[in-house]
C-alpha cells in the first residue's frame, strides 16, 4: 500500500494523526497533498460546511468556540478552519483563533487547525478547499470555516460552504457594515453578536431593512439572529437556523447544485496548477523565454500569442524555441 491510500485509509477511520499529517501536505501545496486531495474528494460530500465571516472585532473566534461546544453538546463532531492572517516575517498563521477556541479544541470530537492565508484574497486560504475536503471525508458531521475578516470583495466562502453566516456587532458601523452589498448578497444567517451592547436591536433592524429592499423574491429569507458568545447566549437559536437551513437546501435540491460547484473549483485549482506548471517550464529555456518576453515587449506578439505558445510548448513536454 503507497503512503497516500495509508493516509486515505487512516482519514477515512478518523485518525486524528493522520489528519493532521494531510492537512499538513495540503498547507504545503505539495503535489502529495493534490494527490490526497484527488483521493479523497469521492469520499467526501457528508459533513455540513458553514462559513462564518464578518468584520475584524465583530467576535468571530469567540462565536466558532461557543458553536462548537453546543454542537457536540447536541453529539456532533466538529472540525474547524480558523483562516489567520499570515505572519509578514515567516508566512505562518498568525494563531489567534486557536488561543480564543482551547476550550473547544481539547475536545476529542473537535478538530481545529489554523491555516495561513498567505495573501490569498478572498478571505480565505488557497489551502481551505483541500482541507474541508479531507475534514469531511474524516467524518465529521459539521465543518466551521472562519475567514480572516471580509468585506466586500471578500465573498469566496459563498463557493464552498453549504450555509454561511455573516457576524456583525454594535457599535462598529453598524449602517455601513449592513448596507456593504458583498456581505448582504453572501449571508443565509445574520447573527448580530455582541448583543448585550447598546445598539444591538437598531443593528437588527438595519439588516432587516437591507434584506427587505434586496431579498423580496427569494425563496430563502435570512434569519437574523442575536448571540452573547461570550456566554453563550443564543447558540441553540444558531443551531435551529442552521439546521433549518440545511433543511432547505435538502429539500430544494440546492446541496446538489453546490456540490457540483466544488467540484468546478476543484478542476480550475489544478487548471490553474498546470498553467503555473507551463510557466515554469517555459522559464527554464531562457532562449525560448528571452525570445517570448522581447516579442511581446516590441508589439511583435501579444501576450495571449506568449501564453498560447507556452500551452503549446507544455503539451508538447518540453519548451521549445518557435512559432
């Protein structure tokens, strides 16, 4: 048996080592790791993905730890992708969220790891879609992916989670932070944390107003709920919304459709690994690079003619000089 099916085969039984082990190769964008996610991608397609983003200071982390205590108090398993900002100095992640979540991630039915964004935009890491593919073909019941802070271009969790939440807190413009049409147009499940605060219920009406004026057709009109994560407060209302949203989308065959779009973003990361791959390969023929660069540079190629022949030079195996 090769060292990948091992790994798949401890994955798959739920080894926590042997998570960790391919979730470290995924991190390091390895070609084991691609391979390992090939692997597992099949198995996967179980767990219930939720994506929780908002604003820096808004309690993110506090909320994912307090969601994880009171799912496995409802008996689920719980893995979670805390996405960090990524240290300027050694391209690590910057491990807050794992400090704010101990109490949650000493549990034996929890899996936490923090993955660098590495200046991924998005919100995310580019290691996130291999890493919630590999959680969910190691049986958890739900995957909680928190992303580093959006705004209004950093939408992408909406591609690959099943249900994502959208936190928001008073006091933090709240107007402005309701009205960002990124963030209004990606959330199934407004929760305003921080509740306890001044402001909170003008902070609900904001974003109820907001929903109003842009969701009047659809079939699914977000719940805004309220939570105090710091105690606690307003979990089994989460729980509720998220379990009614599954609900919907099992019913109207929506979990399908998102499959189906992880799997077109699985074939445009390795389109985009094979194209870095031709690149590459090109670069190392400096005469068939050099000749490249200086026909685009005096107008006598475009670039799109420079890329064509790199595709071309890849295919045939090699890069070579000529039309």
């Amino acid at each position: 048996m090769t060292e990948i099916q091992d790994l798949v085969e401890g994955i798959g039984q739920g080894e926590k080592r042997a998570v960790a082990r391919g979730l470290t190769w995924i991190e390091r964008d390895s070609e084991k790791g691609k391979q390992l996610v090939r692997a597992l991608f099949p198995m996967a397609g179980k767990a219930h993905i939720v994506g929780i983003t908002g604003a820096p200071g808004v309690g993110k982390s506090t909320l994912v730890n307090r969601l994880t205590l009171a799912l496995r108090n409802h008996g689920y398993r719980v893995g979670i992708l805390a996405v960090d900002p990524s240290s300027p100095f050694t391209g690590g992640a910057i491990l807050g969220d794992r400090i704010r979540m101990q109490e949650s991630v000493m549990d034996q039915g929890v899996f936490m790891r923090s993955l660098a964004s590495r200046g991924h935009l998005g919100g995310l890491s580019r290691a996130t879609f291999g890493a919630v593919t590999l959680l969910d073909a190691a049986g958890f019941d739900y995957i909680l992916i928190e992303t580093v802070g959006a705004g209004q271009s950093e939408v992408e969790i909406m591609q690959l989670a099943h249900s994502t939440m959208v936190v928001l807190a008073p006091g933090l413009g709240d107007d402005i932070q309701a009205i960002k049409a990124g963030i209004l147009e990606i959330g199934q499940i407004f929760v305003v944390n921080k509740a306890d605060r001044d402001g909170a219920d003008h902070t609900a009406r904001a974003i109820r107003g907001m929903l109003t004026l842009g969701m009047q057709h659809l079939e699914w009109f977000p719940p805004i709920i309220k939570t105090v994560a710091e105690n606690g407060e307003g979990m089994d209302d989460l729980i509720a919304a998220i379990a009614k949203h599954r609900e919907f989308l099992q019913e109207s065959g929506r979990l399908d459709s998102i499959r189906e779009g992880q799997t077109r973003h699985l074939i445009e990361l390795a389109l985009q690994d094979w194209s870095l791959r031709a690149m590459r390969l090109a670069e190392q023929d400096e005469t068939f690079w050099t000749a490249l660069r200086e026909a685009v540079a005096h107008g006598q190629a475009d670039a799109a003619d420079a890329a064509r022949k790199i595709v071309e030079s890849a295919q045939r195996g090699g890069a070579t000089v000529g039309s």
